[in-house]
C-alpha cells in the first residue's frame, strides 16, 4: 500500500499554489445588464470579490483574473478586493482554453499547482479548492477536475471516464452523444492543474468543435494522452457549483448565501426569528445573544452587540450596535448606536450619527452628523442636523435644528441636562448653556445661557368674543355662546361686546383694547 502514505501526508499539509485563475471575460448577456456580469452583488461583495475571497483562501502566490468584456470595470473591481491581483486581458472570447492560455503566454512558467475557477460561482467556498489541491497533490495528477453529481446535467461539460473508472475527459453537451448526455456527472470548471505541462497543454488545444472554441476541458485528454494522471474530486455539496448565468440565478444563489451566512450565525449564538426574511451581507458581525427580528437587512460592515435587539423592519448599514441595545423599524447608515440605547420605531439615523449609552432616539426623528450624549431623548418628530446634545438632555417633541442657511451648513450645540420645548426652532450656529431650558413654539437665534429659560415668540392674544361676533351661525359660534351663558347667566342671546367690536374683518389685533395678553410660562 505504498500509494496511501503521500495522501495521509496530505491531510496534514495544505500545499501551496502557485496561481490561481479566476476566468471573467464573459459577456454575460443573459443578465441583461449595463454592468459587467461578474460585478452584480450577493451578500453585499460583488462576485467577482466572492470569488476572489475564495481563491483568495488558498494563499497562492499569484492571483490572477482573466478579464475581457468590461475589462476597465472589471479591472477596477478585482484591485478593489485583492490588491495583489494581477489582471490578464483577453481581448477575444475564444473559450476557456484560450484565456488560460492568455495567461500561461503572458506569466511565463508557472511551476508548482495552478487552479482555475470562475468568477461567476460565488458559493464556491476555499475548503472546497482546498480538497480539490489536496486531492491533486497527494494523487500526483496532472490535472484534478472537481465534478459534482446532479439531477439535471444540460448544458455542463459531463465527465467521461474509462472502464476502469479513470478519468479519461471532459466533453461539451454540444459535442456530447445521446449516451454521453445521460451520463449525470458534471465538470464544475474548477481545476487543479501541473502548472509546468499547463503552459504547453493549452497551447495544443484545437477549436474544432460545435463552439470553435478553445476548450479548457479539452486539456484533460491532451494530458491522459500524453500519459500522465488525470483525477476528480466531487464535489460534497453540488450547490456550491452553481453558476449565476441570469437574475433568476442570482437571486436564487444570493438566497443560499444569505441562509449559509445566517446559519453560521445562528450556531455562534444569535437568534434569528425568520431567516427567510433577515439578509445580512458577509462582512457584518453579530455577537451571542444578539436577537434578530423579521424583516431586517444588515448590511455592509454593521457590529451588533451583545444581547442588542434588532428590529422588526430595519435597514441598518455600516451601524455599530452596542450591548442591549434596541432598534425598531429603523434606517440607519454609517451610525453608532450605544449600549443600552433604543432607536425607534421610525427613526433615520444618516452618516456621522452616534447615540450614546442609554439614549433614546423617538418616533419619526432623523439625525444627521450628530451627537446624542447618555442618557438623552429626542422622542419625537425632530431634526437633528449637524449637532451635540449633551448627556441627559431632553429635546421636546418636534424640535427642528435649523442646520442649513442656504448657504452652509452650521452646528449647534445643546450642552448636559437641557429642556426645549416642544416645536423650539434652534437656528445654527448657537448654543444652549447646561441646564437651560427653552419655551415651547421658540424660534432661538441666540445663545441662551447656562441655566437659563429661552423664550422667542410673540405674545398670545384673545380677543374675547371674537368668534360670536365675526363667525355667527357656527357650531363654534354656539358653543362659545353656551359656555358664556354657563359663566355668566343671563347674558342670553347677545353677542358680546369686545375690543374689537366695530371692526368687522378685523384679523390683527395686536394693541387692540381689551385683549389679554400671557407671557410664555
Ligand atoms: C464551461 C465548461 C463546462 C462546465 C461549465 C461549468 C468549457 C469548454 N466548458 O462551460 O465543461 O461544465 O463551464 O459551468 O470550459 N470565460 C472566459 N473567456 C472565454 C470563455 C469563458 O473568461 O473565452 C469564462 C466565463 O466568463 C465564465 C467561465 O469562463 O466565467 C465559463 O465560461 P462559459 O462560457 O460559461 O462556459 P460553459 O459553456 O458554461
Ligand atoms: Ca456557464
């Protein structure tokens, strides 16, 4: 049994590729799109950068994308998600052969173990590449093939093997015979090759088939031919060589992710209430014990917290929640969330945002480039634009910071332990000293000092009998004649006499004779 000692070395060291290929030159019509087929997003990463992060997992020394139809974009995108990516340009989509081929004529030699994978496969995950290089190695190959087995095998490459079970090629369902069609085991397109006989393999592929292409799958009997090992491994879970070819697939694979995303997290501890309708993307983190409700899209790099409590109904993007925190139909982006706070329900916390500890953000408030110091409250209806509330503030309901001129923007500051008034308008840039307080329905322009009651409005008036007089015939006009008659009986019928007796249509009244006037407060 001399053959099992270099495969038991094998499960112990995980070798080291030389390169691996992430083939993206396709068009990808059946998108329909604008856009570069293999830039479309699942789970917040685009594929490319999935596939990227997969081959990424192997640690090769050289990580190189074939890119071809949108090549500036597709350039860009593949920089953006691994910096040390060397990208090869194919200026024709002449099959899978030709662009490994752009790839050996443009590298060189690459001794050592090559893989090529596809861009347009994002559950593909690194153990499964691993298993495939393991297997390679440990067999001595010169080319592994991954292969699944699937109910429905149109339009893959399907795995043709010798009476002895042996690998003997790869042919294409356009080339395939009747018997050849039935035949259930699929190429996936990912390989392990000798990158040493690669070079000179590709090179030897001929286009005479039903595409005219040059067939990477081809390069396995060219390898066999020349009498070196050809291999499999099948792949464990065949879901994760499901290529996104349209937006039926996209969605369907984007669901997958989704769920094996929210599993893991489920098994780390946090409660997720409905993963059917919960979406996360692959960079977010959620600690133990932090609970999940219905309907809520984590996306970018959110944090949740320990024991925070989030949704139903949120849309929570690049949000760091903390310890027990709890948000309720909330959209947030680019926030902070403090421990022990609530948000909520409908609240907008946009960039720049951070809720102290304790906190409480209301119902139908929206922050903007704000601080909210521990322990304060904007319950509701407000605007808070380019602000710092201090600690234990509470800012009545409906306040607005008047952040904007129409000009530039200014900041305004509330310090610790401040009271406005329901409807105070504060006018930036000004400030309101700690432990002021300011009149409901104020306009403030000014700074108003520690400890002190802003007032800015204009004094009520009542002009009394009004209504009797200038609106008679009304309900209104009736029940105020009830209520005088209850207050002063025997006043019947008449109308009252007032100060503005006389002045028919008169609607200002300031000065006027008889009116009370009452200070604010
Ligand atoms: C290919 C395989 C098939 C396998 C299937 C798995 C070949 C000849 N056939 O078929 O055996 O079952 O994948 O999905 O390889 N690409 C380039 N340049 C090209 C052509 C393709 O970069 O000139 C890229 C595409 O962007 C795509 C991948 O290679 O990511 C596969 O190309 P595609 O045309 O979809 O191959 P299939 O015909 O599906
Ligand atoms: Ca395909």
């Amino acid at each position: 049994m001399p053959a099992r000692y270099p495969r038991r070395l094998a499960v112990v060291s995980q070798p080291r590729p030389v390169a691996v290929i992430v083939l993206a030159a396709g068009e990808g019509t059946r998108m329909r799109s604008r856009i570069p087929k293999v830039l479309h997003a699942l789970c917040g990463r685009s594929m490319l950068g999935h596939a990227l992060a997969a081959a990424g997992g192997l640690d090769p020394q050289r990580l190189v994308v074939v890119a071809g139809h949108g090549r500036e974009e597709v350039s860009a995108e593949a920089a953006r998600c691994a910096p040390d990516v060397r990208v090869v340009v194919q200026d024709r989509l002449a099959g899978t052969g030709h662009a490994v081929r752009m790839v050996t004529e443009t590298l060189g030699d690459l001794p050592g173990i090559v893989v090529v994978t596809y861009a347009d496969m994002p559950l593909l995950r690194t153990q499964t590449l691993a298993a495939l290089v393991r297997e390679h190695a440990a067999a001595g190959n010169a080319v592994t093939v991954l292969t699944a087995r699937v109910p429905d095998p149109s339009g893959y490459g399907r795995i043709i093997r010798d009476d002895d079970g042996s690998l003997a090629g790869i042919v294409e369902e356009a080339d395939a015979t009747a018997a050849q069609r039935v035949i259930d085991e699929i190429n996936s397109g990912c390989y392990a090759f000798d990158g040493a006989l690669l070079a000179g393999a590709v090179k030897r592929v001929a286009t005479s088939n039903a595409q005219g292409q040059e067939y990477l799958t081809d390069v396995v009997a060219i390898l066999r031919g020349d009498g070196h090992l050809a291999g499999t491994v099948l792949a464990a879970d065949p879901a994760e060589i499901q290529g996104v070819n349209d937006r039926v697939q996209l969605a369907q694979v984007q669901r997958a992710y989704n769920g094996r995303l929210l599993e893991t997290w489920m098994r780390a501890g946090v409660t997720i209430v409905d993963p059917s309708s919960t979406w996360v993307d692959v960079d977010v983190t959620l600690a133990p014990d932090a609970e999940i409700l219905p309907g809520t899209h984590l996306e970018g790099r959110t944090d949740i917290g320990p024991g925070a409590r989030i949704g139903p109904g949120c849309l929570l993007r690049d949000t760091s929640v903390g310890l027990d925190a709890t948000v309720l139909y909330t959209v947030s982006e680019s926030a902070e969330i403090g421990p022990g706070a609530s948000v909520g329900p409908y609240a907008r916390l946009r960039p720049g945002t951070r809720i102290g500890p304790g906190a409480h953000i209301g119902t139908h408030v929206e922050l903007k480039n704000a601080t909210v110091g521990e322990g304060a409250k904007v319950p509701h209806l407000s605007y808070v634009g380019d602000a710092d509330i201090g600690e234990h503030s509470n800012i009545g309901a409906a306040t607005i910071f008047a952040n904007y001129d129409g000009m530039a923007k200014h900041r305004t500051t509330v310090g610790p332990h401040v009271f406005t008034g329901s409807d105070t308008v504060l006018v930036a840039p000004v400030t309101i000293g700690d432990g002021a307080y300011t009149a409901a329905g104020s306009v403030i322009t000014e700074d108003v000092p520690p400890g002190a009651l802003g007032v800015a409005r204009g004094r009520q008036h009542n002009s009394a009998g009004w209504v009797e007089r200038q609106r008679p015939g009304t309900g209104s006009a009736a029940a105020a004649a009830r209520a005088r008659e209850a207050a002063e009986p025997g006043t019947g019928g008449s109308a009252p006499t007032g100060g503005d007796k006389g002045h028919e249509g008169d609607k200002g009244h300031e000065g006027a004779e008889g009116v009370e006037g009452k200070q604010a407060r």
